[in-house]
C-alpha cells in the first residue's frame, strides 16, 4: 500500500467503529437526525480522518496535534454513545460493545 496509516491497527479500528457507530445510528428516531445522529456520525468520522491527516505529518509535534484530535472526537463519540444510552436509542449490550472499542482505540491513540 502507498499510505501506510492504512495498515495501522488503530485506523482500521477507527474504521470499524465508525461503521459500527453509523449502523446504529440510522436507527435513531428521525427528530435526532439533526442532533445526535449528526453529531456522532461527524465524530466518529473525524477520528478516521484525523488518523489519516495526522499520518503523513513532518513532525512528531505536528503528528501529535492530529492524534489528539482523533482522541477528543473520540470522547466525544462515547458522550454521544452515553446520551444514546440515557434516551434509550440503544441497549446496555450495545453500548458496552462500544465502550471496549472506545477504550481500546484510545490506548492506541495515547501511545502513538
């Protein structure tokens, strides 16, 4: 492969999550489409995106600022995730999943 992020552990769990995250999240109710669908669909994506900016940086500063922008938008993927949880778009089984996932790409995240 010519991009080697593509071959991180952690961009293909970011990409997992996020197709994870956005098979759920097409189950909302419709009044969230605007709200908690939308913001944890950015967020989700974010992550992968920051990864994938963050890679090629010259820097390790600069790669530095991109990871922990894909971990900020990760936190704010499991406020989303805690929300879904408190209106009950999702089960206590579903968000436990994401929980470990959540918490697994953050270790890789904070140790890059």
């Amino acid at each position: 492969m010519a991009f080697l992020f593509q071959n991180w552990p952690m961009y293909k769990d970011a990409r997992e999550l996020r197709r994870e995250i956005n098979k759920i999240a097409r189950k909302f109710p419709p009044e969230e489409k605007y709200l908690l669908t939308d913001q944890v669909r950015r967020a989700v994506l974010s992550i992968v995106l920051q990864i994938a900016e963050g890679s090629n940086r010259k820097t390790e500063k600069d790669k530095a600022l991109f990871i922990n922008r894909a971990l900020t938008s990760l936190n704010e993927v499991l406020g989303c995730c805690d929300c879904a949880l408190d209106d009950e778009f999702i089960t206590k089984e579903q968000y436990e999943s994401f929980y470990g996932k959540i918490e697994s790409l953050a270790k890789q995240l904070r140790g890059m």
